[in-house]
C-alpha cells in the first residue's frame, strides 16, 4: 500500500501541476515522506490536508481516467512542494 494526500474540506485528491501544466498526484511509498510533503505545504498555507492509505492501481486507473499524471515517490526521494 501507499499513501495520498486529500483535502480534508474537500475529500478531493491533492495534485500539483507538472512542468507541462498536467495535474500529477503523488504516491508515497513511505508515511513518513507523505507526512513531510504534507507539513511543507502546511507552512505554505495549503489547505489542511490528510493523508489516505490507497491502492496503486486504483490510483493509477482514476489519474488515467481523469487526465492526471502521478508519480510514484520512493523511500529516500525528496519532493518539495513548489513555491505559490
């Protein structure tokens, strides 16, 4: 399993715009990593945010369906929230 970040208001899934202007959701392998990507964008006065166990592939198949790219970020790999 991996984890998410989705709006607490919303529900909806959280997703950044990649360098071609395509929404991407990331999936992070470790809790603690999403935990981290979620406080750094706390402190850019994100939306609050909670994290959400998922299944991959469900994942992958609603991103496809829906025109959002994801990424999958591994243990060890830095993801930083970009600047607003």
């Amino acid at each position: 399993m991996m984890f998410i970040l989705t709006e607490k208001r919303s529900g909806g899934v959280y997703a950044v715009k990649n360098k071609q202007d395509i929404k991407t959701v990331h999936m992070f392998e470790q809790i603690s990593d999403a935990e981290r990507y979620r406080d750094l964008l706390i402190a850019e006065d994100s939306p609050a945010l909670e994290l959400l166990e998922i299944d991959v592939d469900s994942v992958a198949i609603n991103c496809d369906k829906f025109g959002y790219a994801y990424s999958i970020v591994q243990k060890g790999d830095l993801v930083i929230p970009p600047k607003k």
